[in-house]
C-alpha cells in the first residue's frame, strides 16, 4: 500500500502516464482514420515511445521527428476530418513538452500539423475557413501556453538546481563544501553496496605562518591554486570537500581501496609541496594526511571523521608531510576518548572529581603567600585521568564550562576556610578559552564569591597566553570588569606567544607566570636564562608581579633569587596536595612565625 501511496504522489508516475494516454489516443485517431498503408502508422507509437525512454539522446532526437513526420506524412496522402482529429490531435504538442520542456517543439509541431491540415482543405468555403481558423486558434494557444509555462517551469528548475549547487558549494575553492560531505556521508551510512570506502583528511602544514606573514588574501590564493591541484584527482569514484580553513577531505570508493587510497595519498603529498605561484620562495607547503576505513567505525560516521582526524593529527605529531592510517593503537584511544567525552558529561554529578593545590612561595622569605587549585578526575574504571587528556576533550563540548564552574566554587569555599582558620592565602583557578568565549565568566566569579562569602582580594584568575591571543579585545574587556570585582589576573604560560607583548601595555593584569619551558634549563642555558631575566626586568618595570612556574631544584630556584623574582611554585617545594596538607602546612609556617617573633 505504501508503495502505491507513493506513486500517487509522484509526479513523475503521472507524467508518463499521460504521455502513455496521449499516444494511445492519437494511435488509435491514426488507425482508426486512415485506410491506405494501416501498419505504417504502428511506427508513431514506437517513435514516440524510442523519443521517451532511448538513453541515446540522438536516436531519442531523431526519433522525435521521424515520430511527427508519420503524422504530417499520413495526413498529406490521406487527409482525415478535422472533426474526426481535433480532441485527440490537441494532445500531440503537449507530447512534445513532456519531451523536450522549455523548447519550441510544442508550438512547432501545432503549426506543423496545422500547415498540414491546411493543404487539403477547402478554406475558400467561408464555414470551413471559420472552422479551421476557431481549431487553429485553440490549438495554437494551447500549444502555446502550455509551452510558456514549461519554459517557465524549466527555468525555475535550474534556478533551484543552481542554488542547491551554491549550497553545497565552497564560495572560494568551488569545491563539495560541508554541508555536502555530511550530506553524502549520510548517503554511506544508509547505502547497502559492496563498495568499500575510505576517507582522508588533509592539513596545509605552515599555512597559519602564511596568512599571518603575508596576508589573508594570499593565503586565499593559495587555497584556490592547491584545490585547483585536489580537481585534478576528483572523479566519480573520488569527492574532494573543503570543510574548513586549511583542512580538506576527500572521499574514495573502490574495491580495493586501500591500494587506491596510498597511490591517492602519494599523488597528494607530491603535488602539495609544487612551488605556488602566489608565494615567495622562502615559503612552501607540505601536508599532512590521515585516512581511515569505514569499515572501521562501527557504520558510525562520526566515528570515522574522529579516526580520520586523530590519523591526520598523529601525521602532524611524526613531522608533518607525511600521512598517516588509522591504526589498532590509535583506534583504543579513539575508543578511549569517546568513553572520556560520554563520561565527563556525568563525572560532575557522581563527583568525581576533586581539587589538590599547589603551594606559590614568596622567594625572599620561602613562605607560602597563595595556592592553585588544579582539578583531578578520578575515573571508577580507568582510574586517575590526567588533566593533560580530560580538559582538552571537556573545552570540544563545552563541559568545561560547568566543570570550570564547579572549579571556581570549591576553590571559593576552600579559601574562605582558610581565611575563617586565621591563615589567608590567596587562591588560584585557571580559566579556559571556552569560558572566556561562551559563558559569562563575569557573573559566574561574581556568584562564587557572593555564595562563599570569600574576599575577592584573596582570588586570583589564571587566564593562558594564547586565549589571550585568540580573543586579545573580548579578554581585555572580561579583564577589566573582573578587575572591578576585586579579584586579581594573572597571565599564564606566559612567553610562549610572543606577539602578546603588545597587548601587556592594555591588559589590566597584576601577575605573569613565566611558563616552564624557560625554566628548565635556565640554570644551563644561557639563552633561557637570559630570557627569564628579561620578563622578570619587564613585568617589574610595568608594576607587575612575576611567578615562575615549574622549580625542580636549587639552581633553578638560585638564578630566580638572583633576578629578583617574586614568587615560584614547582616541585621543589610541593607537589600539588589536599586541602589537609595545605592545612598541616600553613600551620608549620605560623608556628615556625610565632617562634622566630618571640626569639
């Protein structure tokens, strides 16, 4: 039933099934009016039905006209009563349409049988002549309108043929864009074909480099000449999509695809490192590739994206200009990190997670004056979860918006315990971009203070180097208004973007934290060191405080001293621990305090 529902409804099914009609109708006329040569007339319908249905469009063509010659023929040998043909005969231009929509066959073929009609007939009789002169009219108007319409029709059909191409279209490239790759990944997913598909991912190594040096316009240029390469490998069996930025896909199909991907893949590599034309000659490409089977994914599609992207991402890790398959090992940590992304989601609500705190050591005196508060997520399968792994999945789908929420509160209501036990210290908890960019870090630090009635001196808000970079005007402002609040900002990471200097001049920030990559080697590195010693110079000029992050040992902690740094944290003083560590010892330094004031 629902088979036939849907031919009902097809609009196709009844546009055959007139053309079917009407060449039933006009045979029989044919047959049934003419008596010399009856069976020459059996060709009409075979004509007509070659013009409908032959896959070749000349024989289709030739067979359109040989199908209206039988006609004009037959009624120029043997004219038939106009009365006996006129009903039937109105059919024949609207044949036509359905053959050839949008073209002047249609009328053609009402002149053409006209014309024909008009070589037999007594038209000097003034009857007739009305007769004919009312038929031809009718017929022409018919023919006529109903051509205008399909060519009206017609019109409107490439128009939306043309914009459902834009809409799936890249503006710039003209390649299949993201719309369109979904789109035909939902087509796999459904389809039932021996086929067997792969899927690669491709990243532009150093294209960041060139529109930041160069310019955003001859970076577009260089996505036009490298796509106008990727064209060259498109066929029906490959699709080439831009889904983004400097990141293009392409979709294979083969039965023996892993071959025909790899020959695909080295064409590619070889083809990205041509010189470009838009580029000067100290800059060049290279890409990285990852592909993965989906025979792999489980018939999940996103899961084949997320192993394409982890293959690609591990060709980037190996050195860049190389590809690399999805493999055994890399598909345990997709497993591992889809696993991650469902739990984190209810990781808040069975609390598991918890807070340690680092302790921040005033160098001169080497006593504690704040701490970081740094979150830990004890799994109940996979046990303790570096933060290194979790926050990075968390930032992708915003968990770390409520996770970062929570942070802030225990942080909150952990510090105003301290300053209740007589030993306040400030309190730090870092802020990830996604915060800064999709919640209202304002009002949610304002809230945490409000409902753990903790002093807003005594908190400090980590914001990293490169979300500053990301969003250096928004940061600024959510700087400033937090500034208001009372609460201190600190810079972390800092001197891994350069360019940030700059923005130091506006940024209303009273803390640098220089990241660790300068300190670990700054007691025998004298390019560190020389660096450590100029943040430290520059922060104290701009009335800022300096921590370093990440002390190990003596000597790093001596070339601190020496440079006059603030502050430092690291392992030589304390691992991150638990509130009751902090606790234990911030008492040891009071007491330690109250014995050296009474001696």
């Amino acid at each position: 039933m629902n088979y036939i529902w849907d031919k009902l409804q097809d609009f196709h099914f009844w546009k055959n099934s007139f053309y079917f009609f009407a060449i039933f109708i006009i045979s029989g006329t044919l047959l049934a009016e003419h008596h010399i040569g009856t069976y020459f007339y059996l060709s009409y319908p075979f004509f007509m039905l070659l013009a409908r249905f032959h896959p070749n469009k000349r024989i289709a063509y030739y067979s359109t006209i040989l199908s209206f010659l039988v006609i004009i023929i037959g009624n120029i040998i043997e004219p038939i009563n106009m009365d006996a043909v006129e009903e039937p005969f109105i059919t024949v231009p609207l044949t036509y349409i359905i053959l050839y929509p949008g073209s002047l066959w249609p009328v053609a073929s009402a002149v053409g049988l006209l014309f024909s009609y008009s070589l037999n007939m007594q038209l000097s009789d003034f009857l007739i002549l009305e007769e004919f002169i009312e038929d031809s009219l009718e017929l022409l108007a018919i023919s006529g309108f109903a051509s205008a319409m399909a060519f009206y029709q017609q019109k409107l059909k490439t128009k939306v043929i043309e914009y459902k191409k834009d809409s799936l279209t890249d503006f710039l490239t003209q390649l299949n864009n993201r719309k369109r790759f979904y789109a035909d990944l939902e087509k796999i997913r459904i389809q039932n074909t021996p086929q067997q598909f792969s899927l690669i991912q491709i990243d532009l190594d150093g294209f960041k480099q060139i529109n930041d040096n160069l310019g955003h316009h001859i970076g577009d240029l260089v996505l036009v000449d490298f796509s106008k390469r990727l064209k060259t490998i498109e066929k029906d069996n490959v699709s080439v999509y831009r889904i983004g930025g400097d990141e293009f896909t392409v979709i294979i199909k083969h039965h023996n695809i892993e071959l025909a991907t790899n020959a695909l893949i080295h064409t590619i590599l070889t083809f990205s490192k041509e010189p470009y034309e838009n580029l000067k000659s100290h800059y060049s490409l290279t890409t990285s590739i990852g592909a993965s089977l989906y025979n792999d994914c489980s018939n999940l599609t996103d899961l084949w994206c997320r192993n394409t992207d982890i293959a690609m991402y591990e060709a980037k890790q190996q050195g860049k200009n190389n590809a690399q398959w999805f493999n055994q090992t890399l598909m345990q940590e997709t497993f591992r990190y889809y696993k991650l992304e469902k739990d984190l989601s209810i990781a808040l609500k069975e609390q598991q997670f918890y807070l340690l705190y680092q302790p921040k050591i005033v160098i001169p005196t080497n006593t504690i004056s704040g701490v970081e508060a740094l979150i830990r997520w004890e799994h109940p399968t996979l046990g303790l979860i570096s933060p290194l792994e979790f926050i990075s999945i968390a930032e992708k789908n915003h968990h770390i918006i409520e996770v970062g929420k929570w942070v802030l509160n225990e942080a909150c209501n952990q510090g105003k315990i301290w300053c209740d036990n007589g030993t306040p210290i400030s309190i730090s908890v870092n802020v990830s971009i996604v915060q800064l960019s999709h919640d209202d870090i304002v009002g949610t630090v304002r809230n945490a203070l409000n409902c753990s009635g903790l002093d807003a001196q005594y908190l400090q808000l980590e914001i990293t180097e490169t979300a500053l970079m990301k969003q250096p005007e928004k940061v600024i402002q959510q700087c400033t208004q937090l500034r208001e609040l009372g609460v201190q900002i600190a810079i972390d990471d800092f001197g891994i973007d350069y360019s940030s200097l700059r923005y130091l001049k506006q940024l209303p920030i009273d803390i640098i934290k220089i990241d660790k990559s300068f300190i670990d080697d700054c007691a025998t590195n004298e390019k560190d060191h020389m660096i450590v010693r100029t943040i430290i110079q520059l922060g104290h000029n701009l009335g800022i405080t300096i921590t370093a992050e990440g002390i190990e040992d003596k000597d790093q902690l001596n070339i601190l001293e020496i440079e006059g740094c603030d502050k430092y944290q690291g392992y030589y003083f304390s691992k991150p621990v638990d509130n009751a560590q902090i606790n234990t010892l911030l008492l040891n330094q009071r007491s330690a305090c109250n014995t050296h004031a009474i001696s």
